[in-house]
C-alpha cells in the first residue's frame, strides 16, 4: 500500500523510512511497523526527513565555502613570482635551471574520469538499496544480480573514491618531488589548499561509504535506510561536481 | 491513549531523568539550550563590557598610563570580538534556541542533539579565545585582524594564533546551529502556518540563517589561508611573494558585512514582536517588513566594499559599493517607518520592553544615518578609521542589537521563568542605558570629525579632543551601573518577581498560548494555525479582522494531537502524555570538548610539538569516538 497524507499526495518513502528520527513526534502509540520497528508517522512541512534539508542547506554552505577557495586561486593566477608554474616553463635565473609546466594533464584526466566513474556507481548503489526488496525476475543474469547488489556499487564507489584519492596523492608527491610545495610561490600555496580541500571532503566521502558498506554487511541495506543512502549520495555528488569546477578552471584552462 | 485529562500520578523524575549539573551538561531541551546560551552570552557581554570601560578609562584623558599599548591593542580586539561573536550573535541565539520552536508550533528544533553540540562549541571556542587576557597574552590585531598585519611577520606572538583557531571554532558553532534552524523554519511549521505567518522574530531569524549559511564559509576560508601563512609558511598574504594586500579585506568583509545583518537581523525581529504586543495592533505592513527583511539579506552580500573605501579600488569600484551601500537603506528605512506605523493610533503600553523597542528605532535611525554619510566614498575618506566609525557603528549595534535584545529580554522573561521582570527596575536600567549610550557614542561623531583615529591608546592634548573623550568615558563608566540594574534585576525576578499568566503581555503569537515556563514538550496538541495572529483571533478578534484568515496550508496530518488552535493552561510530564521526547545526553558535550582541545593541540605546535601532537591525537580520537556513539545511538529512547 502507498503511504499518502490526508490530502491524497503520496508520502515519500523516505519520510517513512526508519531511519527518520522522530523529530516533531507526535504520535508515541503508532501501529507498529515492519520489521520490528516502532514507525512514526511524523508530519513534516515539506513531508521531507529534516536531514534532507539539512545537507542541502550544507552543500549551499559549501559552495560558497569552495568559491573562496577557488576564487583566491583564480585572482592569484599567474601572480607567483618564481616557478615551478602550472602551465609554463619556468628558468631559475639564479641557477639557470629550467622547470617544466607542472601540471600534468593526462594523470589528472584519468583520474577524473575515476571520480565521475564513482558517482555512477553512487547512483547504482543508492538504486539497489531502495530497490532491495524487490524480487529479481525469473531467469535473472548476471547482470541484474550485479545491479542489484548494494555492496559491489558501495565498494566501487569506495574504491573509485580510493583511486582518485591514490591518484592525487601521486600527483602531490610527483610536485613536491618537482620543487612545487606549498611554501614555493603563490601557485604552490593556492594549489595544494584547494585540492588538498578537495581531496579532505573525497576522504571523508569514503570513509562515509565506508560505514554504509559496514552496516551493509551488518545487517544488509534495505528501502528503509535509502535516506542514509541518498544523502551520502548527494554528498558524493556535490564533491565530484567541484572536482569537475576544479579541473576546467585549474587544468583545462592554461594561463 | 494518552490524552491531557491523563492521570498526572506519574512522578516526574521516576525515569532516571538527570538532576542538577548533569541535566544542563546533557540536556537537548531546546528551551533548557536557549537558558545556557542566554546566561552564556550575558557573561560574555558583561566581560566585553568591562574590557570597553578599561579602554574609555585609559583615553579619559590625554597620555594616562592605566594601560600599554600592547594591553591597549589587546583590549579593543578582545572587546569587538566578545561583542560580536561571544556576545550578540548568541544572545540571538539564545532567542532563536527558546522561541523558534515555540513561534512554530514544533515540540524542538529539527535536530535537538546538534543543538547542544552547538552551545557546547561556542562555550569552549569563547573561552579558548578569552582565557589568554587574563595572561595579557590575547589577540591584539582588531577584530578584523586585517592580513598582513595579522601575518606571523608582523605578529608573531600566539596572540593571533589565538584569535585564528579561535574565530574557527566560533564558526563551527554558528554554522551547525544554522543548519539546524534553517531546517527547523522550513520542516517544523505548525500546521497551517505557511511562511507568510510566521512570527516577524522567526521570519527574521530564517533571514539570519542564511546570512550565516553563506558567509561563514567565506571567513572559514580567510582564516586557514591566515592559519597556514602563520602555521606553514605559505603564501597567501605575504606580499613579497606577491600576494594582494586586499585579499584578506575581501574575504574578511564579503563575511563581514553580511555579518552585521546577522547581528541586527534578529534584534529587528524581537522588537518586530515587541511593537504590534505593545501597541495592541498588529504589525504594519508584515509583507513588506518580511521581504525588506530578505532584501536586506540579499543586499548585504553586495556592500562589502564598502569597508575598503580607502584603499584605492578605483572609480568603478568605489561607485558601485557607494550605490548598493545606499541602496540598503531603503529596505532598512522601511521597517523603520513599518514599526512607527505599528504604533501609530496603538494603545501603547510603555512597558520596559517596549521602552527599549522605541529606543532601538531611534538610536538605530541616527546609526543608519551616520552609515549613510559613509556610503559616500569621499565624504567616507575623511571619516575612515576615526572615531566617528566608532560612534556609527556603536549606534547601530548598541543602540540597535542590544537594544533590541535588551527589549527582547523583558518581553519574554515571564516565558522563560513565568515571572515578571520588575518594570521600575526595568525602566532605571532603559533610561540610564539610553543615556549612557548616547554620552559615550555621541560625542564620538566629534572627536572623530574634528580627526581622532580609532585604536590609538593615547594622545596628546589641545588637539580639540579632550572634553569629547571625558564625556565619552563618563558614559562608559555610567553605562556599568545601569548594566549592574539590569543583571540585579535579572537575577531577582527569577525567584522574587510578580508572577506572570502564561499571555504576560496579551500577545498574539503561539509561543503565548501554552503555561510559562513551557513544560518541555511545548504544546500537548499542536494548534493548527490560520492566520498570523492566532491567539489574538480567539482572544482579541477584533484586532484580526483586518488580517487575512484562511484554511491555506492547513492539510490534514493524520495525527490525533493536532487540534484547531487553542490555549493550554496546565503542565504534565512528557512521559504522561506520552510524546516522546529526545533524550538526555552527554556525547555532544564530549565531542566539543574534543574538537576544541583538537584546536588547542594545534596551537600549541609551533611551540611544543609533543604537546601539539598530544592535543591533536587525544582532541582528535575524542571527537571521533564520541560522533560515532552519538550517530549510532537514536535520539529517542523507544517506549
């Protein structure tokens, strides 16, 4: 049966999963629900979880948070007055030395392929947890059986999360092996704050996958956590559109 | 099933329900939350108050020696960071806290434990950047803490460090209650009460959580770029390696300017309850007083410059913050000429709050006033960092924000504790507050013209300053009697003050239908609103009449406790009508407490990495190990 309000709109699913925490409760003697589980049915304005709203006030919060980050960056474009520089060669007129552009595109290109890869597999994780309950058809392959397991998206997405993670931790080396740290010049300083900032909001993103997949394997991800899901997601999602911000202005775009 | 006409044998502490200390420590009672924040900021504003005598006594007259110069410099950033973050902008909090909830018809606020963690951060962030005064060791670079200056070049005590990890914290604290209340004004509403009725406070307070949902980033930003420039050597403000001298002034201030809406917005709002309550009318043009309200926001993310007239941005640049600056004073202008139209042809009831309301418009006009002879770049030129500054911004945070909350406090006092304020006490402490005020800041205006710059620590005589300072700090030095009024008078209502019903002032809005104090769930039955004067229209219809009822909104929720609007009179335990409440707790003081010595653990690298390093491993592991006992355990304990 499809929850709905007195007014016949349908209550979303994720207003009645269990992990909405009652939070305007009302009703303390609700029916008893599935699996065991005491169901509120708590009326909310919008009929949306509070948490709903909350993340997206936070990604707001967010945003402004990397248009700082990565405005500073752009007004300090092509400010530093010694090199290594992102997209030219740089000549040491004290030693003489040449330094190459530091940048190096291909790696980078790769690995954001690896980050965009991880939302797709964010978007199969979040469906095959709220579709869990949903028998597979007769004669189901391969390939259904892999849609529907939530712990082979969670893992790749995970694990994606990971190899971005590996790849910028690489890159970073690879500078700071150049002569590039964050002390060098202007560039070093924006650079490795704002993807270093970026890369912190990729490491904490797994490491909240991390716990659904736990709880995964605890006790299986089903319809009734989809909210935790969801908005795990859209975290992961917000991350991977600043990286694809961070890689037009930082990397496509030369001086 | 449990109804009000339950049996109230239940004992109302048979449940293992904290006592004492604890029950403040773990509390996520959003009125018991509001309490502490109130009392909090109120140290707090008395603190920076007495920073601010120390500084009027010192320039009373020329070249005194009551302190240094480095004391001196110490004492006005302390005094305009306590007044900003330690003091205003949780006294708002306070209200937001204790009335948001109850302006809304919601039982708490939409996330009651990040509430407390909230309340937490802010006690710990505010004594972590007070403490050091007491060593002379305290932040010493202005409240605006402008970079380079604030670099380690230039200051390269801990001062500053203290300030940096400081101000850091604070914004944990501001942005988790934003999230939190923003989400509470959109998801919690009573039935019926769509946006267009929420109280003027909360519609204001909903402004304010956006102001700081988007300009606390900004300054989160300025400062780790501040923190690693003094931490770890990098580049940022440091010119030598070209980095722009005004980077810093605009971040600082594209945060900065939003965020003296965030200290004025809520005090427009307190005073927007105080006025129609007082004058027996509802509030003149509330559609016009909620959109200014939003414009004011909007605009207030586009006026930054406007702190940076001095600094040679060009023609361009100059004229396009001059023009917005002006700009803001419309919507301002309304709600000025809003609350005036409120009183006009009112019954008007001179209560101590509606004394300091009146005292708000007024004091607030001569600020805006003075603001706006600075929104004009040369006329600002002669003006820039002298006293007249002073003068503009004391009056419109003084005689605007404190004011307000000032009225805010005598109006809601009998909510809080169901007793009245004494109103003669009340009206000493208005008059000499308003006095005070006006001898200290007034003369300001002058000494500033006539060239005096802010934060010199002394100066020589003849040079047309002398009597103005003396007034100034004769009306420092009154301003701490008519304080020491108010805190008397705070302290002995509480228990000694007349009892209050629970409509004290006849009031209009729901936080006044339920018995003060509020029993802890707020309403038995959540009144399903239809206007926005709900109380009004069962007791007062005829003042109503002319606002516009309907059934918008007032979809059918399928639980048996909301009823058609009501007046509820008697008190009970949650547990009696069995509403299940969140409970106790003690983890997010914990997780605070290991975010703050996290912070503390950081500054103490530079100077002891052992300790730096147990700071951060011990503050880090707290953190951690206490979120994941708090996420992993349901807010509600299941009956």
């Amino acid at each position: 049966m499809r929850a709905a309000d007195s007014a016949g709109r349908p209550i979303p699913s994720s207003v009645l999963s269990l992990g909405a925490q009652p939070l305007v409760s009302a009703n303390a003697h609700a029916a008893p629900a599935h699996g065991g589980h005491e169901e509120h049915h708590h009326y909310t304005t919008t009929g949306l979880d509070s948490r709903k709203i909350a993340i997206w006030a936070f990604i707001g919060s967010e945003c402004m948070l990397f248009a700082s980050l990565i405005s500073t960056y752009l007004i300090y474009k092509g400010r530093s007055i010694v090199g290594p520089f992102p997209h030219t060669a740089w000549t040491n007129p004290q030693t003489g030395q040449v330094m190459k552009p530091i940048l190096n595109i291909p790696v980078t290109s790769a690995s954001t392929f690896v980050l965009l890869m991880s939302s797709l597999a964010m978007v199969l994780a979040l469906a095959a947890v709220e579709n869990k309950d949903k028998p597979l058809p007769a004669g189901a392959g391969l390939g259904d059986r892999m849609l529907a397991s939530s712990k082979l998206w969670l893992w790749a997405t995970c694990l994606l999360g990971a190899g971005f993670l590996a790849f910028q931790a690489y890159e970073f080396t690879s500078f700071v092996h150049e002569g590039l740290t964050i002390k060098t010049n202007l560039f070093g300083s924006t650079f490795f704050t704002l993807t270093g900032f970026h890369g912190a909001h990729v490491t904490a993103g797994v490491i909240w996958l991390g716990t659904l997949l736990a709880i995964d394997y605890k006790r299986g991800l089903g319809p009734k956590d989809a909210l935790n899901v969801d908005i795990a997601a859209l975290y992961w999602h917000f991350v991977d559109v600043v990286w694809i911000a961070i890689f037009t202005l930082l990397y496509l775009i030369p001086d | 099933m449990a109804t009000v006409a339950a049996s109230p044998t239940y004992a109302s502490h048979a449940t293992g329900e904290k006592e004492g200390i604890m029950a403040w420590l773990t509390t996520t009672d959003h009125k018991k939350i509001g309490t502490l924040y109130l009392h909090t900021s109120l140290f707090f504003f008395i603190f920076g108050g007495l920073e601010a005598v120390l500084m009027r006594w010192q320039l009373m007259k020329p070249n005194m020696t009551v302190v240094t110069a480095d004391q001196f410099n110490q004492l006005f950033t302390m005094h305009g960071t306590t007044m900003v973050f330690l003091a205003i902008m949780p006294l708002s909090a306070a209200f937001f806290n204790y009335l948001i909830p109850l302006q809304l018809g919601a039982r708490d606020v939409a996330f009651p434990r990040l509430n407390a963690f909230s309340y937490w951060v802010y006690l710990f962030g505010g004594l972590f950047i007070t403490i050091p005064i007491f060593g002379w060791m305290a932040p010493n670079g202005g409240w605006f803490a402008y970079a380079p200056l604030s670099g380690r070049t230039y200051s390269p005590g801990i001062n500053m460090d203290f300030w940096v990890l400081g101000i850091q914290i604070l914004g944990v604290s501001s942005l988790a209650a934003a999230f939190n209340f923003a989400t509470t004004v959109i998801n919690l509403r009573a039935p019926g009460m769509n946006l267009m009725r929420m109280p003027m406070f909360t519609w204001m307070s909903f402004v304010t959580q956006f102001l700081i949902i988007l300009a606390f980033p900004v300054i989160t930003i300025a400062l780790v770029f501040l923190q690693f420039d003094r931490f770890f050597g990098t580049n940022f403000y440091q010119v030598s390696a070209g980095a722009d001298p005004l980077l810093w002034q605009h971040l600082f201030w594209v945060f900065g300017h939003p965020e003296v809406y965030i200290l004025i917005l809520p005090a427009f709002g307190l005073v927007s309850e105080v006025l129609p309550t007082n004058s027996k009318k509802p509030l003149f043009g509330y559609p016009v007083m909620a959109y200014s309200g939003i414009l004011i926001g909007f605009l207030g993310f586009g006026v930054w410059a406007h702190h940076m007239f001095a600094v040679g941005m060009g023609p361009i640049g100059d004229t396009v913050f001059s023009l917005t600056t002006m700009l803001i004073a419309i919507p301002t202008g309304v709600k000025i000429f809003n609350w005036i139209f409120t009183m006009w042809g009112g019954s008007i009831r001179f209560t101590a709050a509606m004394k300091f309301a009146i005292g708000l418009i007024a004091l607030f006009t001569i600020g805006g006033i003075s603001g706006i002879s600075h929104s004009s770049p040369p006329s600002d030129l002669q003006q820039t960092d002298t006293y007249y500054i002073v003068a503009h911004f004391h009056y419109v945070l003084f005689g605007g924000a404190i004011m307000g909350i000032f009225s805010g406090i005598y109006h809601y006092f009998p909510k809080m504790y169901g007793r009245y304020m004494n109103e003669t006490l009340g009206t000493w402490h208005f008059w000499l507050n308003f006095i005070a005020m006006n001898l200290t800041f007034f003369p300001m205006h002058f000494s500033g013209m006539l060239g005096m710059p802010r934060r010199i620590y002394t100066y020589d005589a003849n040079q047309g300053w002398d009597t103005f300072n003396m007034i100034s700090t004769a009306g420092a030095f009154l301003l701490m009697p008519a304080t020491l009024i108010f805190i008397y008078n705070f302290f002995s209502s509480k228990k000694g003050g007349e009892p209050a019903p629970p409509n004290a002032w006849d009031a209009a809005t729901l936080e006044w239908s339920i018995p003060s104090p509020p029993p802890e769930y707020n309403f038995a039955k959540i009144p399903v609103v239809h206007s926005r004067y709900p109380l009004w229209d069962l007791t007062h219809p005829e003042r109503t009449k002319d606002v516009p009822h309907t059934d918008a909104g007032m979809v059918h929720t399928g639980e048996h406790d909301v009823v058609d609007m009501h007046i509820e009179t008697e008190t009970f335990t949650a547990k009696q009508l069995g509403i299940p409440m969140p409970s106790a707790t003690i983890k997010p003081f914990w997780t605070a407490l290991g975010m703050v010595i996290m912070f503390t653990g950081l500054l103490m690298m530079p100077h002891n990495k052992t300790a730096g390093y147990a700071g951060i491993g011990v503050g880090a592991a707290m953190l951690v190990g206490f979120l994941y006992a708090w996420l992993t355990t349901p807010l509600e304990e299941h009956h």
